[in-house]
C-alpha cells in the first residue's frame, strides 16, 4: 500500500503516519509539503490513497487536482476547518473520499482511514 502526505506542517505528517503504520505496518508512505511537488510526483508511484491539506502552499490548484486525482485513487481532504466549511464541502462534493480535521482524535483518524478503505 502506497500513501502519500501531502502539509507543509511536518508534525501534522508525522501524526497521520505514525496512525497509518499502526493499521497498516507495511505501508509505504511518502510526504510532500506543497501541492506542486505532489503535481510533479503523482505520477511516479502507484498510490492508494492521497491525503491532502487544503491550507498547503499551491493550494489554489487544489480543486483542479481533487478532480483528476478521484479518477486513480482515493483522497482525504485534511483541514483546519470542520467538515461543514465552504471548501472542504466543495472538495468533498467534487470526489473527495473523506474529510479529515486536523484537530481529530487518534480514534478519528483511524476510523476516516479505515472507512475510506471500506468503500468500494
């Protein structure tokens, strides 16, 4: 499994990945800190699932992204915001597969994963 954390806040990367190698120890995850690395790099590795701030630099391609990236893997729009803010209803309302708060307990972020993972 191929998971890729895309904030420009390390910590924020760390905390989700350290919650993705307890449910999945083999998982190979990889980090970004802006949008256009992510855009240059999306194609390099198959990947399952993309975890994306919304708040990172570059993040004015982010809905344009959103819509290209549905059609290959699934997405968690990660937010400082809650999941009833204008942009994450919007990102959601384009494909994203699930809304993450960057305030959410480690059982929440277990839980959005595992669900996004449910869908078929």
């Amino acid at each position: 499994m191929n998971i890729l954390i895309a904030d420009d806040v390390k910590i924020y990367r760390l905390a989700i990945k350290s919650y993705i190698h307890k449910l999945w120890p083999d998982a190979v995850v990889y980090e970004e800190s802006n949008l256009d690395s992510v855009i240059k790099d999306v194609f390099d590795v198959e990947y399952d699932l993309l975890i994306l701030a919304d708040s990172m630099p570059g993040n004015e391609q982010i809905e344009d992204f959103v819509t290209q990236a549905i059609k290959y893997t699934k997405v968690i729009i990660f937010c400082d915001c809650t999941e009833d803010s204008a942009k994450a209803k919007r990102l959601i309302e384009l494909g994203a597969d699930g809304f993450l708060s960057k305030t959410a307990t480690e059982q929440e972020v277990i839980s959005t994963l595992l669900f996004v993972f449910s869908e078929n």
